[in-house]
C-alpha cells in the first residue's frame, strides 16, 4: 500500500472514531469527546419578543458573565482537541456590543473560528464591518417566513426588512473578508408552508447556507405546552411531510446549501 493510501486509510479510520464518539456522547448523554464548537451567550436580554421564544420574559440579570471570564474559558478551550469553533449567542449578544466584538477579537486571534448568531436588529452597516474587521467568519440572521408578513408576524414588525439589509451589508463585505453569511429558520405551525419557498428567497439574496431549526415549545425549559399554538399537529403533518419530500429533493440536488442532514 502506498504511503498516500495509507495515510488517507488513517485519516478515514481518525473520521469514524469522532463520530463515534459524538454518536455515543448523544445516546448516552454523556461526553465521550470534546466538543466541536462552544456557544456563550452574552445575554438573556432581547430588543425582540417573538412568538416561539420566551427569553424575554426571563429576569434581567446583574451579573451576565464577564468579559475576562469568557477570555478564561476562551484560553482553557485551545487545550480541547476537536474544539475549533465558538459562537456568540443571545438573548440578542450585540446588544452588548462593545464585548461582543472585543470577544470575537480575541477568540479570532486563538485561532478560533467565530460565528454570531443575530435577529439583525442591531445590524448597521458600519456595525457589521466592525464585526468582520474583529475577525467573525459566519454570521447566522434569523429568517422565519419567505414572506415579510410571515416573518414580522413572528419577529415584529419591519424586522424582515432589517434580516434583508443586514445579509446584503454582509454580502458585500465577502468582497474583502472571509466571512460565511446563513440564514437560521425557526419550522413551526406559522411558517412550515412556507420552508420552500425560504430556500428559494435564500439563494435569490445570495447566502452561503440555510439551516432549519425545530420549535422548541418553551426554550427556557420552564414549561412545555403542547397545546401550543406552535405545535405543527393533526392534518397539517400530512402537508408538513410534503414540504419535508421537497426539502430532501433539494438537499439532494444542492447539498451543501441546506446545512441539516436528511
């Protein structure tokens, strides 16, 4: 066997062993492996109230973890193997702005890769240059409907249009900068018809990736209600299945757009 065959033999053998690990770290719901990515979130805090989401409602904390605590963290985490990507969460994380960015800094200067994940409300143009210039390399916009009545309807009004400027902001940056732009969709009952048609929006605007995330009933795990409004349930999960043969047809022909696994 010739050294490239066997070191390519080794390099798929390493593969099959982390995924393992994952896999059985998931079943077992016990760590077997570090993580891939670490996620902070800056804030509880959101300037939004959307309608699957009840972080708002949460107490407003004193004491959100600082700034040289995550930089602690940050510097533990380069002695993690696997661990290579962190990304900065919410509430809405820029609303503490100036930390956000100098965190980004400072985990990109590690080596990290960076991701923020956004509702864009926050999002000018000179705001986004100051988060690519500190070193983020993907940015995730919430995007819940193809349709701004959709959309608003969850988020609040005239944020649709606010997702949109910000991804175009971004899109322009990709001119000078390594910067990753994704939308993330929340599929609930409100927009489950429309998934489709968000595909589509997404590769009209221009974006690297999509991702569709299932509702989470109540995501400060206080109290679940199935007889949630947000409950896709009774006959829509016949048309719900339908949507979900289109999306596999798509992910088939478009694999890497679609980031979720058939």
């Amino acid at each position: 066997m010739a050294r490239a065959e066997r070191m390519d033999l080794k390099e798929r053998i390493k593969k099959i062993e982390v995924y393992l690990k994952y896999y059985f770290s998931y079943l077992l719901n016990y760590p077997l492996i570090y993580p891939k990515e670490v996620n902070f979130q800056m804030t509880n805090r959101c300037n939004l109230q959307c309608k699957m989401c009840n972080i708002w409602r949460l107490p407003k904390k004193d004491d959100e973890i600082s700034v040289d605590e995550i930089k602690r963290i940050i510097r533990e985490l380069k002695n993690w193997e696997n661990t290579r990507y962190i990304s900065f969460v919410g509430g809405e994380s820029l609303i503490r702005m100036e930390e956000t960015l100098e965190l980004i800094k400072y985990a990109h200067s590690l080596g990290f890769h960076t991701n923020l994940v956004s509702n864009a409300t926050l999002l000018t143009e000179n705001v986004c240059k100051k988060l690519v210039e500190a070193g983020l390399e993907r940015i995730a916009l919430s995007l819940d409907g193809a349709r701004k009545e959709t959309h608003d309807f969850i988020r609040g009004k005239g944020n649709f249009d606010k997702v949109m400027k910000a991804a175009k902001f971004f899109l322009k940056l990709k001119e000078n900068f390594n910067i990753k732009v994704d939308f993330t969709t929340v599929v609930m009952s409100y927009n489950f018809r429309e998934l489709v048609d968000i595909y589509f929006l997404a590769k009209k605007v221009g974006v690297d990736q999509i991702f569709f995330q299932s509702v989470v009933l109540d995501n400060t795990f206080q109290n679940f209600d199935y007889n949630s409004p947000l409950w896709i349930k009774g006959d829509d999960l016949k048309e719900l299945r339908e949507v979900i043969k289109r999306l596999v047809a798509l992910k088939i022909k478009d694999k890497d757009f679609i980031y979720n696994s058939i």
